[in-house]
C-alpha cells in the first residue's frame, strides 16, 4: 500500500483527546494537593490576566477559593470515565448482541430487536434519576447506569452490517467450501463490524461526556466534594455574572472533548469507508453540478 | 456408473413476509449430472433456477427430497459432518465482483477454500493460476484492480482449489462482455475435459446454453417441463415454452426471418397453487385439461416433456402406428 500523508482530520482530534485525557489524570497531582483545599479568603478570585488574580491560580477560584485548574482537571477524571467507560461498556454489549441477533437470525433477532425497540421507548433521563436514587451514583453506577442508555445502536449497526456481510456471495462461497460459523465471524464479518463499532464508540462517547454532565449538572452525578464538569458548571451557576469563569472552563472542556470525539468519529468513518477499496461510482454524485 | 449428482423430488418454499402465504420456489425437480457432463438448466428470471443452483450445492437447505452427491445422500446430513465432504462440489456465481472479497488479494481469496479445509500448501495458487490462464503475478492483486473476465477467472480457480467433482455454475458469463463470455465459457470447456468436471450451468439464455451443454433442462415455475439431449431441445422443442424462449433467440443472419410466437403475458405469481398446467395461462395451444389437469412427464422420443400437448408426439405416433 501507498503511503499516505498524515491525516490531520484524523489525528489532530486525537491527539487533543489524549492530551485532555493525560492533564485529566496526571494533572492534579501534579500540581499538587493544595489546589482542592478551600482558601475562604480568595473566593471567586478571577482568572491570572485580569485585576484581583491570586499567585498560583491561573484560571482563577470558585466559590470556596478552590483553584480552578487543578479542579477542572479534576472533574475530567468522572466524567471521562464515565464517558470512555460506558462507551466501551455499550458497545461491547452491542457487539455481541448484534452479531448474535444478525448472524443466528429468527428467534433470538426478534427477542433482542424487540427489546432494542421497547428499550428506546423508555426515557431514559427519568429512569436514570430513579436508579441513582435507588442505589447511589458512584462512578461504577453510572458507568453500568450509561452503558444501558447506548447500546442500542452499536447492536443495531452491528445486526445490520452481519446480515448484508454473511449473504454476500463472497461468504456463502466460503461456507460451500467448508467453512465454520466460527470461520466465516472471525474472517469476514468481524473485520467490518469493527471498524463501524469503533465509530460508533467515538460518537457515543462524545454522547455520554454531555449525558453525564446533565446527570452531574441535575444532581444525579457523583456526590461533591469530588468535583465533575457537571457538577462544578452546577456550582458555579449562581455565580456567572460575577466569577464566568467557574462555568467557563468545565463548559469549555466538555466541548472539545464532545467536539473532538465527534471529529475523531467522523474521520474513522471515512477512512473505514474508503480503507474497503470500494468506491462506488454510481454514487459518487459529484455534489458541484447535483446537488 | 453412480451420476456425481443426483436430485430427486426437490422441493423448497419460503414463506412471505408478514405472513402474506408462501412461494413455491422449487416443485419437485429431479435430475442427475454424470461425470464430464454438461446439463444446462434454462429458464426466465424467477423460476428458481437459482435457488436449485444452491440447493445442489447445499447452501440452501431443501424442504423435502434429497440430494445424492456420487451416491452419498448429503441432503440428511449434519452441518457439521457436511462440512467435511464439500470439497465434492463447489459453485462459481453470476457476479465475479460480489463473489469475491474486497480485502484478499487474488492468492489469499484462491488459498481460502484450502485454509479452510487445514490443507493449504497442498496445491499451489500459482498452479491454479496457470490453470485459468492467468499469470502468476496477478497473485498479489486485488479484486478491484483486475476486469470483469479476470475476476470470473478468479472465481473458477478458487472453486478448483479443492478439486471438486462438480461445479455449479450459476450464470456465470451473464455479468461479463460479450467478447469475454466465449472466453470464460472456453475456459470451461478446457477444464471440464482436463478434470472430467461434471456441470450444472444455470442460464436464462438458451444461445449460450445450446454450444456447451450436453443435455439441457428447461425450468418453469419451479418444475423442470422439457429435458433431454441439448441438440434434440434446441432443434426440435417440444413443449410450447421451450419453443417460445428458442424463438426469442435473435435471428444472426440479416434477412433470415424467424416465426415469432410472441409471449403471453407474465408467469403467474409462484405465491399461487395452480390447478392445471402453469404454463396454460400464457400458451397458444392450451385447452381445456390444461387449465385443469397438471401435466405428467412422459417420453417423447428421446425427450421427457411435461406438456399435455407436446409437438411431435402426433408424428412420432403416426410413425409407430
């Protein structure tokens, strides 16, 4: 294969992400544990560049003089957690139940399709708020709590792609060659239902990073003081015509991390999509003169 | 001598979706192919030809009847006893571009059936190649970067991989350019003589059909009208819809005019159980016992015809008596 130039669209979002992921986990404790101790007397003390900044607190401090940064960076560990973890969880569960149900077919894809279609129906937010009513919201909860809000569609692109794959004539040659039900998963199915799940699991996890921050932000999310960019956004509510940047910088954190998480996604996609050396000309409209 | 295949009194329907009753996909074909022969099955879109096709080479799993591979029944057998003797028959499909995957090259998709089978390295792809005159150096390609013919050629090498008894060729130049479908089928032909392949070649077109068969079978709504030897059918039909899909065959000499018998409409829907013939409702000659009565096979001459009025059977009566 030719070499190609590296593609920006795909490793500059992940690259953001692996940097917000790192100062997430290895931030704080580099700074140092004084940035979550409460200093009353520098409350709401504004970010370094504006008058009335505090030495050593860059971003500025909330309501319990709490350093911003070290916070921030805090509150990412939930909820990338949360996000990376209950995607992974979803579309693990996706996986499996997609190949089940397309690949085996009858019986067993009208049991989980129909449970796929009456699990859509439920509205989840409500449900989610009893649960954690129920038993808690630590992070293991919500992670199981989030996985069962996204795996529908990893299970559904995943059915869909299992069934076009095993009635190509391509497969069905190989079954008449002898070949296993094991055999024909792992050698011709497999290998493009994961490309697609590694999509999907992009886009669920900017999807969850926004759910958690709702749960967090409804009060829903892990009990402070361990902070989350819900629950700092939260906090810092009543405060944001006077100290913005309390809500700035979590809000802020959610959008790049949603942001490149959706960008990562994309790009995956058109890289699986062209990667199968198919190119489809029928298609292949040239938007220009048919739009 | 035991044919390589045998079929009797196959049968296969699907049910419709939402319950909307059944097909009749196959009704009750018997046939048998015997070693280095060529039997044709012809028919229009939709007569289950096809779905024959893969019920001989057991992909489809038939409703009743059975399916004798060189005598040994594998219509009753286990998937997984099954597996182990499919080596006997292998088929090539109507488009080399779907049939072959778009992430192996040619020698990983050529190698496969022999992975499968734990016997890899027991013949070599270059070999195989060579076989259906392809150069060794189109190993390392891959299916988009080779044309139509090549592909096919492909396709026919991957199927010999595991030295089958038999190859069911379902349209297998129907896809291809004119210029290229005489290629394949020469190719065929050459194979068949080298290995004493048996073929079951499923067509719609009874031009390509005529050269390279050695007996053709003629399909129609799931049962098999009119078989016999491939020159008997083609020079002297019997039944009305034979002689209707001959006559549809173009004419090559300019000038040269052919009585058309035009068609009568569309086949009836296969969704329906008819009384009669299923042929009756488009046929020129049909009476009153055909719309009530279904044709029995019966011999005419060296023919079996299902037809209550096959042409020739009033001369070769008249003959005899």
């Amino acid at each position: 294969m030719r070499r190609r130039r590296l593609d920006l669209r795909l490793w500059a979002p992940l690259g953001v992400l692996l940097v917000v992921v790192v100062a997430c986990f290895a931030g704080p404790g580099l700074l140092g544990p004084e940035g979550a101790q409460q200093a009353l007397g520098e409350r709401l003390a504004p970010p370094a560049w504006l008058s009335g900044a505090v030495d050593g607190k860059p971003l500025g401090t909330d309501a319990f003089g709490r350093d911003m940064l070290s916070r921030t960076l805090e509150g990412g560990r939930v909820s990338l957690q949360v996000g990376f973890g209950a995607a992974t969880g979803a579309v693990v569960i996706g996986l499996v139940l997609g190949l089940v149900a397309g690949y085996r077919g009858g019986w067993w894809d009208r049991a989980i399709m129909t449970v796929a279609d009456v699990w859509l129906a439920f509205p989840f937010l409500v449900i989610a708020l009893a649960a954690v009513a129920v038993v808690g919201s630590d992070i293991p909860v919500l992670v199981a709590l989030l996985t069962l809000g996204g795996w529908v569609l990893p299970t559904r692109v995943t059915r869909t792609i299992v069934q076009r794959v095993r009635s190509e004539d391509y497969v069905v040659a190989a079954a008449g060659a002898g070949a296993s039900d094991l055999y024909l998963v792992r050698r011709h199915v497999l290998p493009q239902v994961l490309p697609a799940n590694l999509v999907v699991w992009s886009f669920t996890v900017g999807a969850l990073v926004v759910i958690e921050g709702a749960l967090s932000f409804l009060g829903l999310g892990v009990k402070p003081p361990t902070p989350s960019w819900g629950n700092i956004i939260s906090d810092g509510t009543p405060f944001l015509e006077t100290a913005w940047w309390v809500v700035a910088w979590p809000a802020l954190m959610i959008v790049v991390t949603v942001m490149c998480a959706n960008a990562l996604g994309t790009a995956l996609r058109r890289r699986w999509q062209t990667g199968s050396g198919v190119l489809d000309t029928s298609t292949a409209l040239d938007t220009r003169v048919a739009p | 001598m035991t044919p390589v295949i045998e079929l009797s009194e196959l049968a296969k329907q699907y049910a419709l979706p939402g319950g909307a009753g059944r097909l009749t996909a196959v009704d009750g074909v018997s046939l048998s192919v015997g070693a280095g022969e060529t039997y044709a099955l012809v028919g229009e879109s939709g007569c289950g030809k096809s779905t024959l096709a893969r019920m001989a080479a057991m992909l489809v799993a038939r409703d009743s009847g059975e399916v004798r591979w060189s005598g040994q029944p594998v219509s009753g057998m286990s998937r997984r006893a099954l597996r182990k003797v499919r080596d006997h028959t292998q088929i090539v499909f109507q488009d080399p571009a779907a049939a072959l995957s778009p992430r192996l090259t040619v020698t990983q998709a050529i190698e496969e059936p022999l992975h499968i089978r734990g016997r890899t390295g027991s013949r070599s792809v270059a070999e195989l190649l060579d076989a259906v005159g392809l150069d060794a150096s189109m190993g390392a390609r891959y299916p988009r970067e080779l044309s139509g013919g090549q592909r096919q050629r492909v396709v026919v090498a991957r199927a010999l991989a595991l030295d089958p008894k038999l190859l069911v060729l379902d349209e297998p130049v129907a896809s291809l350019d004119v210029s290229v479908q005489a290629q394949v089928l020469n190719l065929l032909a050459d194979l068949q003589e080298a290995h004493g392949l048996a073929y079951l070649l499923i067509a719609h077109d009874l031009a390509v059909v005529s050269s390279v068969a050695d007996r053709i079978g003629v399909m129609y709504l799931g049962r098999i009208v009119e078989e016999g030897p491939a020159e008997e059918i083609v020079t002297r039909p019997r039944h009305p819809y034979t002689q209707m899909l001959i006559a549809s065959v173009p004419a090559f000499a300019p000038g040269q005019r052919t009585v058309r018998r035009t068609v009568l409409g569309d086949p009836p829907s296969p969704t329906e159980r008819l009384a009669g013939c299923a042929f009756a409702s488009r046929c020129a000659s049909a009476t009153a016992v055909c719309r009530e009565e279904a044709p029995a096979a019966r011999a005419v001459g060296s023919v079996v015809v299902r037809c209550h009025h096959p042409s020739g059977a009033d001369e070769a009566a008249e003959r005899l008596g």
